[in-house]
C-alpha cells in the first residue's frame, strides 16, 4: 500500500487569526465610530422630531406653548440635543447630559406638570445598517 504524505503549512492562517484576536482584543477605535456615527444619527432624528416608528411627536400644550413662548418642541436651550458619547469598555454610552432627557424619552411627570412620551434617543433600522458596515470595514483592514 502506497501513502502519500501532505503537509499543511498553516502558519499565514495562525498569523492573521492572532492579528484578528488582537484586534478584537482591543475595539477602542471601533467603537469610538460608533459613538461618532450613532451621535449624528440621533441627532438626526431629533430634528425630524419623530419617534422609532416614524410618529411625530407629540404637539405641545397651548399652555406650555403660552408658557414658553414658543411651539418647538424639545427645543429651549439645545441641552438636550447635544449629544454626547463615551467608550466605556467594550461598550458605547450615548446620550444628553439634560437632567431631562429621561422624563421625555419615557414620559412622566415633572413638578405638576404631565410629559408624554417623545422618544428621541434611539437607533433606527438604518443607523443600526451604518454601524453594520462600520463593524464590518473595521473586521476586514486587520
């Protein structure tokens, strides 16, 4: 009986395969493209005034127009929509440094006053997809 004898030199695969562990080791750099590109596109759906699913939000109150001065919504002094990031991690935090960014984005009270909801922190289908390819740019230059 005839054996032929194969031998494998998988030492380019065993090399990528550490450079891609290292990398991922490490994703700082990927995740502060994520906290640049999910800032402009929440800040993006706080100037369509919308909520995940496209509704606009909620009109004001003539009394709460009366009582401001204005009918824009979210829109006083652009606390709120300065939007911020940090990496923490292996994770992003975005969101406002507005002690009120909560009670709008969930709805409660606030003094006497009734706020409903107008969720403006979220990612929707498409900022999820740019987030996608950035993962996937980033995956593939190692």
């Amino acid at each position: 009986m005839a054996f032929a004898v194969v031998t494998v030199d998988d030492s380019l695969v065993k090399s990528a395969l550490r450079r891609l562990n290292a990398k991922l080791d490490d994703p700082h750099d990927f995740l502060e493209q994520v906290g640049v590109q999910a800032s402009k596109d929440v800040e993006t759906n706080f100037d369509r005034a919308t909520d995940s699913n496209g509704s606009p939000w909620q009109a004001l109150s003539l009394v709460t127009i009366k009582n401001k001065h204005s009918d824009r919504i979210l829109v006083d002094t652009g606390l709120l929509k300065r939007i911020e990031w940090r990496v923490i991690g292996r994770q992003v935090e975005i969101g406002s440094q507005a002690n009120y960014g909560e009670v709008h984005q969930f709805g409660g009270t606030r003094g006497n006053a009734k706020i409903p909801q107008r969720e403006w922190l979220y990612l929707n289908d498409a900022a999820v997809a740019k987030i996608r390819i950035l993962a996937e740019t980033w995956l593939q230059n190692f």
